[in-house]
C-alpha cells in the first residue's frame, strides 16, 4: 500500500525522490517556498532539465500521487514520512551550511499532527541526523513520536530519473528497527539493493562515495597529466588499467577536471569534517588542490602554444559541467573564462542547454552565440570544454572552414586522434600526444 509522503525542497534532489516515489505508488506532497516553481510545477512542467522527468511528473500528477504545494501545514497533513531534500551549498570556509535543514527541521516539528519518521536525503555531515531528530523532538508541537533516517542519494544529473529506478544500492540508515522497517517497505518497489546500517555509516556513506570517485577521476587526471610529459596515451593507459575487476574501468575519463553540485562541494565538506576532529584528510585534500589546477590546463596549453593570448578570439563550446544538463555549478567554463578574459583574449561561448543558465556564473565580458558555427566563425582558437554530442558529431570541417586558425584544445578528449589526423586541425587533448601539432597553424 503506497504511503503518505512530505517531500521538503524540490531541487534536484527533492524533486527527483518525489516523483520516483510517486511513481512506485506512494501519495506524495512536495513543498518548496518557491511559488512561481510550485504553479508550474503544478502543471507538470519541471523547473529543471532532466530528461524524462515531465513526463512521470505528469502522469503521477493526473493519477492523482503527486501534489505540490507552498503551504507547509497542508503539505505536512496526514504524513508519516517527511523527506528533507534541501540544499546543504559550501560555506566560504568550505564547511557544509546546514541553515536550510535547521529550518526544514523545525518546520516539521511545528506541523507534524502523528507519528514522524524524517528521512534526511541531502548529503550532511556526520552527525546531522542526529541533530535533526534532536531539533524536531525540541521543537515538536503535539505529542508524537519522531525517527530518523539518513537515506543519501546517488542520483547523476542528467541521468536522475534513470538512476532512480536503475541504481547499484538503496542505503538505509535508521534511528530505530521500525524506522529502518518503514523505509524498506517504501523503498522495496524499487526493486534495487537495500543496503541497512546505523545513521552515521549512511551519513558518512554518501560523502565517502563521492569522494573515492573523486579522488578516482583525479588520479587519472595525474596520470594523464604524466602521460603527457612521457608521450604515453592516458586513454589505452585508462582503458588497461580498468580492465583489472579491483580497479573499475568507470570514472578514469580524463579532462579538465570535475564539477557540478556535489564533488566539489562534498570534498571540501569531508576534508573540513576530518579537521573538525582533529584529523587531516591529506589525500582529499590534494584531490581538491589538483582538481582546481587541472581546469585550467588547456589554457595553459593554448598560452604554451600561442604565446600572449592578447586580442585572440577563443571560442568556448560547451558551457555546463558536464553533457546533458544546464547545471553550470563549478563548470571549468567558469575558471578557462575568467583566466582567459584575464589574459586579455576575447572570449565566445556556446552551450546547447546552458545558454540561459551560463551567465548567472560566467565571469562579465563573455560574448554568447546561438551555435558551435557562430562561435567558431573567425576564432583564433577553440576549448572545448563540455563533451556535448553535439560537438562529437561535428565533421572537422567545420573547424577548418570556419575558425581563423583550426586550432581546437580538447578538454574531454572528444575526438578520436585518428579522426583529426585525417584533417587539418592542430589538436591538443588531456593526456594523448598532439596531432598536427608539427604543422604549426599560423595564429594571428
Ligand atoms: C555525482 C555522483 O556521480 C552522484 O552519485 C552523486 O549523487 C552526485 O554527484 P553528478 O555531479 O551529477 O553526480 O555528475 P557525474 O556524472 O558523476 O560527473 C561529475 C563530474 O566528474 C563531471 O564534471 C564530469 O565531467 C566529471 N567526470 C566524471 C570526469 O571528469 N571523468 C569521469 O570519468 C567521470
């Protein structure tokens, strides 16, 4: 029998969780302040781009599981379950900011009319679920009973809904059995691996999974930043080495550097909570270090290839993290702009989802076209900087008709060097040997 859910923040997170759970029969209420996003929400348009997202939203929404709301008395109605799906963004000191759970908490335990259990979704700090349970039992209204449980998500973006009926494991950690029982019953249609421990493993689960895979595409990125300098080819040097079980061929994609809204910001949050108990996180650190360095080696590269990037038109294609989504959070675009703006070059961006997105992040100064063709048109260099497939399918033509010199820095080894070859496109990736390189395109 489906049960009766609060979800509390429709982010990413939140509204992903909500509508899964809806799907699989549960009666669920989203709540966001948001009213502008409530009212289109309750239309079934999603307020982010995820693909397949509108249209579960829709049928659930005419099935009558999924209602949105701004009214947190009317949300919590009648609910054993209440989900916290809100942000948990980086302070400036890189520690997690927990202002938005505080006040989802105290929320809860204002309107909750029966028996709660609070299933914390966003990724928090060892030892928030327990201060969440303590700031609901302190803050409760009526006399009911209060659980907790720490329910992280491992949900990609861009691939969110897939993710939410395809996952490796469901990880329950619960303040009581009957908490525990609760939310493997809600979880069970899934059908995925349920995976129950106590409330701090879970909690610590989430930030030690991001981290390792963080960590995984650092090493690689090291590795390739080697091969480089040892002309050795990361990508076979990747493909080897995942090949060994113990190893894993995921995650050795080499590029300039991971972003989004979870590496970044849950590397700093762990390498933080290990100094808050007196303990130095030396490895993740030097991940975070690297990290940051490594977004800004293909303008390193095009400096040690062009010289002064003074008055040179560099178009940018891809704006966005990563394909497949207009998340522009801790994009290395933000970093190859501001460096190359600061070098002097005039920079042109294009992202295919991005466009509108891009310039809340961007630094000023960047000029925005409608296509790869208008960015290219006239353009002394290239970076590309997110691995669209609508860059993957571009002929090398393209570049060589169009750009002033068809000089292309790669920084998600896009292309196939043998492709290039077959061009005359001079062509700088992460960790593979230049091609064209001898042929020297004369810049500008
Ligand atoms: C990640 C985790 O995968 C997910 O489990 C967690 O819940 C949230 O954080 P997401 O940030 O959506 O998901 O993106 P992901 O696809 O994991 O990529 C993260 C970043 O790593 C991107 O910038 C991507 O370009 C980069 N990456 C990924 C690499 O550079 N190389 C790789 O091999 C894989």
């Amino acid at each position: 029998m489906g049960k009766n859910i609060a979800v509390v923040g429709t982010g990413y997170v939140g509204l992903v969780t909500g509508v899964a759970l809806s799907e699989i029969g549960h009666n669920v209420t989203c709540i966001d302040i948001d009213e502008k996003k409530v009212a289109r929400m309750q239309q079934g348009e999603s307020p982010i781009y995820e693909p397949g997202l509108d249209e579960i939203m829709k049928r659930s929404i005419e099935a009558g599981r999924l209602h949105f709301t701004t009214k947190h008395e009317e949300g919590f109605q009648g609910k054993e379950i209440a989900y916290i799906a809100v942000g948990t963004p980086e302070k400036e000191d890189g520690t997690a900011d927990l202002r938005f759970i505080e006040a989802v908490a105290k929320d809860i335990a204002q309107n909750v009319k029966q028996d709660i259990t609070v299933v914390t979704k966003s990724t928090v700090p060892v030892g928030t679920n327990d201060y969440v349970l303590k700031l609901v039992k302190e803050n409760l209204a009526e006399d009911v009973s209060v659980d907790v449980v720490s329910n992280p998500e491992f949900l990609r973006e861009g691939s969110a809904v897939y993710d939410a009926f395809n996952g490796d494991r469901i990880v329950i950690g619960a303040s009581s059995v009957h908490a525990g029982d609760l939310l493997e019953e809600v979880n069970k249609p899934f059908g995925l691996p349920i995976f129950r421990t106590d409330v701090r493993s879970a909690e610590m689960i989430k930030y030690a999974a991001n981290a390792f895979l963080a960590t995984k595409i650092g090493f690689i990125n090291e590795v390739a930043n080697l091969c480089d300098r040892l002309e050795a080819n990361v990508e076979d040097v990747a493909a080897g080495m995942g090949m060994d079980g113990r190893i894993g061929a995921q995650f050795l994609r080499p590029g300039h550097g991971y972003g989004g809204s979870c590496f970044p910001k849950d590397t700093s949050a762990l390498v933080k909570l290990a100094d808050a108990v007196g303990y130095e996180f030396d490895l993740l650190q030097a991940v975070v270090d690297g990290n940051k360095r490594q977004k800004l080696i293909m303008v390193d590269k095009a400096k040690e290839v062009i010289g002064s990037l003074k008055g040179k038109k560099i178009a940018l294609l891809g704006l966005a993290f990563k394909p497949n989504t207009d998340d522009m959070r801790e994009s290395p675009a933000i970093d190859i702009s501001r460096e190359l703006l600061l070098s002097g070059a005039e920079v042109t961006g294009y992202d295919p989802i991005a466009m509108e997105n891009a310039p809340h992040f961007m630094p000023e100064g960047v000029d925005y076209v409608p296509s790869a063709e208008e960015a290219l048109q006239g353009a002394d260099a290239a970076i590309l900087v997110t691995d669209w497939d609508e860059f993957k399918n571009l002929d090398m033509s393209v570049y060589e008709n169009l750009m002033a010199a068809p000089l292309l820095f790669d920084g998600r080894n896009t292309y196939s060097r043998d492709v290039v070859a077959t061009s005359n496109v001079e062509y700088y990736s992460v960790g593979r040997k230049p091609v064209n390189s001898e042929k020297k395109v004369e810049v500008r």
